[in-house]
C-alpha cells in the first residue's frame, strides 16, 4: 500500500510540475565568477551585479557492504553531508569577513590596486550577494537538489554533488505550493 501511495505522489508531483506556468530565469552567464570555499565543500557561482547564480555543494561517504541496500544508504548519506555544508556556509562563512574580502578580490582581479572606486564598488557588489544570500537562506536549503552522484571505480566511495540556482528555489516553492492546496 505504501507503494502505491509513492507512486501516486510522484505521479502527482510530476503533473503538478508539468502543469504550472514557467518563469524565466536566467541561466548561469559565461562570465559568471566562482568563489570556492577553503576546504572545497561549498562552491558560490555570482556576477558582477551583486546576484549569486548557484551553489553547489560536494560531500562523500564510504559504502559499507557490497549491496543495494548499503549503496543508497551510502548515498543518502552523502547527500546530507553536503546539505550540511550548504547550511554551515551560511551559518558560519558568510557571516565573515573573509568571504566579502574573496568576492571582492574575485571581481576586482582586472583592477588596478591604485584604483580605488573600483574597488569599492566590487566591495559593495560582494556585500550585496553576501546579504543576498542570508535573506534567501531558506529557500536556498530548500530548492537544493542532487545534481550529480558518482561512485568509485573501486565501488568503496560514494561522491554526491547538490545544487541550488534560482530556478530550483522557484521550482521547490511551487511544488510546496501545489502539495498545500
């Protein structure tokens, strides 16, 4: 009974989502800049207009035992770990002080260290993303979803990939709308 249940869900979110209007979004641009954290665990792609484009989030896990059962278990838990990264990177680094420096010397690798309104605007472009960000938080969280996952060739790792962008952010309110009514 379960099952079918799941089945219809799915169904009838795969309808739902077929059925609302779609909002144009724009996709991440080529000059897109991209800020990595220190360790590698989060990924921000932004502009130059203070807007970030995505985020994306890597994390790995062992797989235990050699069946299906423990791959996606494996998988699940992978995929936790790199929300838990997203979330950390919002609690902790743009919070700080380091990521406005980063963004800031990112969009002003091409100026001039003398040229100081240039400066100042690409710190004000990385305030504006940073704040951008936090106010968006929870949707950020949300709208992620598993972009990409992969196994070892050795079949002992799992590496799962999560991504937000804008147009996953709507897609999620959507979707948590439709199931409301």
């Amino acid at each position: 009974m379960k099952n079918f249940l799941f089945v219809i869900l799915t169904a009838g979110l795969i309808s739902a989502c077929s059925s609302t209007k779609t909002v144009d979004v724009e996709p991440v641009s080529k000059d897109a800049i991209k800020y990595t954290q220190e360790f590698g665990r989060v990924e921000v792609t932004f502009n130059d207009k203070g807007e970030w484009e995505s985020i994306k989030s890597t994390a790995t896990a062992a797989i235990s035992l050699s069946d299906n059962a423990a791959l996606e278990q494996s998988m699940n838990l992978a995929t936790m770990r790199a929300k838990r990264n997203i979330v950390e990177f919002m609690q902790s680094d743009l919070q700080s002080s380091k990521l406005t420096d980063t963004i800031t010397n990112a969009l002003s690798k091409d100026i001039s260290s003398e040229d100081n309104k240039s400066r100042e605007r690409a710190g004000n472009i990385a305030t504006k993303i940073q704040e951008k960000i936090i106010v968006q938080a929870d949707g950020i969280v949300r709208g992620a979803y598993v972009s990409e996952r992969k196994i070892s060739s050795d079949k002992t790792m799992v590496v799962v990939t999560l991504e937000v962008t804008k147009r996953s952010m709507l897609a999620s309110s959507k979707i948590r709308n439709s199931m409301a009514q």
